[in-house]
C-alpha cells in the first residue's frame, strides 16, 4: 500500500505535463495538489525501491512543472500584462536576489548558489504562472475540494498513527532518505528528527506529509480552502458532509502536530475569519474561551501540556531556546553585512553542509544570503498581498471573493511559521498560495457576475 504513494506523485507529474501538452495547463493544480502533499514521503519511498539514482529528477519535477508552464503561458500570452504594484514587488525581489548568484560572496560555489537561489526566489515564478494563466480555466470550487479531500486522507493516516503511536515515517525510509541526500543523521529518540517529538518526549506526527511541522501548517491551508468554500457571498457559513469531515480532520490535524505556532495561527485564522465575516456570536466564544483556556492554564492543567505551554510562554525549553540562538546569531551576521553574506550561507544549502548561519525564521534566512533590502522586499510584498486580500473581498463577489478570503486568511496565519521556520520549503502551501496570489492579480482585472467572467479593464 505503501508505494502507493510515489505512484500518485509520479502519475500526478505525468498527468500534469500531458494535460499541458495538450494546451491545459490549469491541470498544474492537480499535480500541486495531489503531489506536492505527498513529496518527501513519495522521495523517500522511491529511495527505498532503489531508485536514488534518479532522484534529482524526482526532486525537480516541481521546479520543471513549473518553468515548462510559465514558459507556455508566456508563450501564448496574446494581450499585454498591465503591471501591478505586486507584480512589480516581485519581479523586483526576483531580480535583486538573483544578482547575487554572480555577486563575490559566501562560501559556496556557482551551483550551490543556483540551489540557494531556488530555495530563495523561485515563488515569483509560481506566482506569475498564476498570474498568466486565465482565470477562466481554474475551477476554484472543484480545487478547494481536492484539497479537502487530500486533508482527510491524511487525517485518516494520522489517525492511525495515533492509534498504533508509530510513525509513518518508519516505514518509508525518511530517516535513510537524509542520510543520503542531505548529510543529516537521524536524532530523536524515534530515530527519525527532533521535529517529530516535543522536547519534553510527547510524541509529533506527520501523517504523509514531510513532519510535523509541515503538517501543521499544511492544516492551516485546508483551514483556509474550507472557509472561503463554504462561505457565501453574504457571509452565510454552511458546511456539506465534505466540509464536516474536513473540518474535524483539521482540529485532529492540528492538535497532534503539536506544532506551537500552526496551534496559535489555527485559531487567528478562525478569529480574522469571525471579523471580516462580521459573525459576532463566534467573536464572543473566541473572547470567552480565551478567557477560559487562560484561567485552564493558570489553576487546572498539569503535566507535558502545561510544561509545553509555559515553556513556549518563557522560551525556557529546548527548542524555544534554539529559535531564540538561531534569531540572534542571524541577526549578528545581517548586523554584521547588512548587504547579505551570499547565496546558500542560510537555509538549505547551508544545513545540508552543515554551516548554516541563522535560519528558524524565513526573513532571517533571506537576510543572511541577500541582506537587508532583500528583506524589505519580501516583507512589501507580503504586507501588500493582505492589503489587496482585503480590498478585494470587500468589492467584490463569487469566485474572485472566494480567492481573496483564502489568500488573506492563509497569509494571516502564515505570520507566525515565517517568524520560526523555513516557511518557503513547506512546498504544499507554498506552491499552491503563490499561484492563487498570481490567480487573485489577474482576476482583479475582470468583473465577476454568476457564469462567467466578464473583462473589466486592461
């Protein structure tokens, strides 16, 4: 049943590339959907079948997928792209960081900067392949329910997980998978990484997903997809069977990838959620149950939970300790060269070489490679996306609403894993929200009415 898995990722890839081949290329979704989830399990299973040998073709499959549809659409892009402030954002970023393959600086040689570019800079190529793509060809509706589906998959493997408290990741060979490919020797006291336990033993799952963490944030996602699907444009909630389902995989999702920062983000979606929907009863149980939870901490709860809790609160455990000597040495080293230190001197290249400066926190990963500027860059565009988030959920109706809700909703609760995490490498979410980001440009250009998109300017 296992290899199943890197079935789905392989097919998912072919399926993806034959549908643009024959002038689809919205089936780019399917393959982000469908393989992306499952994309270090699937690598790792095709390790253990013997076939590392092809791994760098594997691996590449996203970036592929990608170039090979934005060069297509770019192809045969018949009207003149008016440049947004967002579109020019990015190009901006791409550019300026990418000056900095053929800049004099870091450790490393032309490759690894090209790799350490990749990790950095290439979302502006997922988001103008959403950007070029017409807004016509994506079933928004039909891919938010993939996406529900795809979480309740991997809620039921979690909830075997749970059940038997054994990793999946124990059988698909994750722990050799490292080993080989990035120097990385397993840790933890499951044999795996430190990522699948908290540091006070309890026990972190991943389901198919690349760890917990991914799982965690992966969750907030489907969070997003399912409270922009079910949402009407009168603000009227109403879940299916398939909502139901979702949604409870979700809270099941999100507390046993005891992950700190998806937990709290989780529920900041919710209440981000309640205000721009102006559902005032859900802001009163938001306020009461705040009430509640610290009044639980303070006089009731006891044990790993509460030591959890007030670990995070006084970054007295262990891996609260690390972010904070992770942060601070980063930020030495951007205070140091504010005009950055090269490519791949942070992040993955760098980890994978075992002298990485900085990391557990994606701006300090950017400003150690490309400095300052750089930084600003990607904060702007960050901050402008939930601007525009916001504007457009405001004016407008059907499917472009829908869009803007997900994006704002996904980009609220990413703040807080940008601050601890490489959140970029969560390629899932990353590669569907920068597409959708890109999606969101283009359809602000067209008029919504009920079936069908009408051109409005440009």
């Amino acid at each position: 049943m296992l290899y199943l898995i890197p079935c789905v990722y392989v097919f998912s890839f072919l399926f993806a590339g034959y549908q643009l081949f024959q002038h689809k290329p919205q089936f780019i979704l399917r393959f982000f959907i469908f393989g992306l989830p499952i994309y270090i399990t699937a690598l790792s299973l095709l390790n253990q079948m013997g076939l590392g040998g092809l791994m760098p073709l594997f691996q590449g499959f996203k970036e592929l997928i990608v170039v090979t549809a934005l060069g297509y659409l770019i192809y045969h892009q018949t009207s003149k792209i008016q440049l947004t402030l967002i579109d020019k954002l990015v190009l901006a970023y791409f550019i300026y960081t990418s000056l900095y393959v053929f800049l004099p600086l870091g450790d490393h040689g032309f490759t690894q900067k090209l790799l350490g570019l990749k990790s950095l800079s290439f979302f502006p190529l997922i988001y103008f392949t959403g950007r070029f793509i017409h807004p016509k060809l994506i079933n928004l509706n039909a891919n938010f329910s993939y996406i529900l589906i795809v979480s309740i998959v991997a809620g039921m493997v979690l909830l075997l997980e749970t059940i038997t408290n054994v990793h999946l990741q124990t059988y698909t060979g994750y722990a050799e998978f490292f080993i080989r490919f990035f120097d990385t020797e397993p840790s933890g006291n499951f044999g795996l990484s430190w990522t699948f336990e908290t540091s006070n033993g309890l026990k972190r799952f991943a389901s198919i997903y690349g760890g917990p963490l991914e799982l965690g944030v992966n969750t907030l996602f489907t969070l997003a997809a399912l409270l922009a699907l079910y949402t009407k444009d009168n603000f009227k909630f109403q879940l299916n069977q398939l909502g139901v389902i979702a949604l409870l995989v979700s809270l099941l999702s999100i507390v046993f990838a005891i992950s700190r920062a998806s937990f709290v983000s989780y529920f900041l979606m919710i209440y981000v959620y309640a205000l721009v929907t102006k559902k005032s009863q859900l802001l009163q149980v938001f306020y009461y149950g705040g009430i509640g939870v610290v009044l639980l901490v303070l006089f009731f709860l006891s044990g790993d939970i509460y030591d959890l809790i007030i670990g995070t609160i006084n970054f007295s455990d262990n891996s609260s300790a690390y972010h904070v000597l992770q942060w601070l040495d980063g930020l030495e080293a951007i205070a140091a060269k504010p005009l950055g230190m090269g490519l791949g001197m942070s992040g993955r290249v760098s980890g994978a070489v075992g002298d990485n400066i900085g990391g557990e926190n994606q701006l300090i990963i950017i400003g150690v490679q490309a400095g300052i500027i750089a930084v600003l860059l990607y904060v702007a565009i960050y901050i402008a996306l939930i601007r525009f988030s916001i504007q457009q959920f405001k004016l407008k109706k059907g499917k472009i609403k829908k869009l803007a809700l997900c994006l704002l909703l996904i980009k609220i609760g990413m703040i807080i894993p940008t601050f601890t995490a490489n959140a970029e490498s969560y390629v899932y979410n990353a590669y569907i929200t920068w597409f959708l980001a890109g999606l969101l440009n283009t359809l602000s250009f067209y008029k919504t009415e009920t079936k069908q998109i009408v051109p409005q300017h440009g």
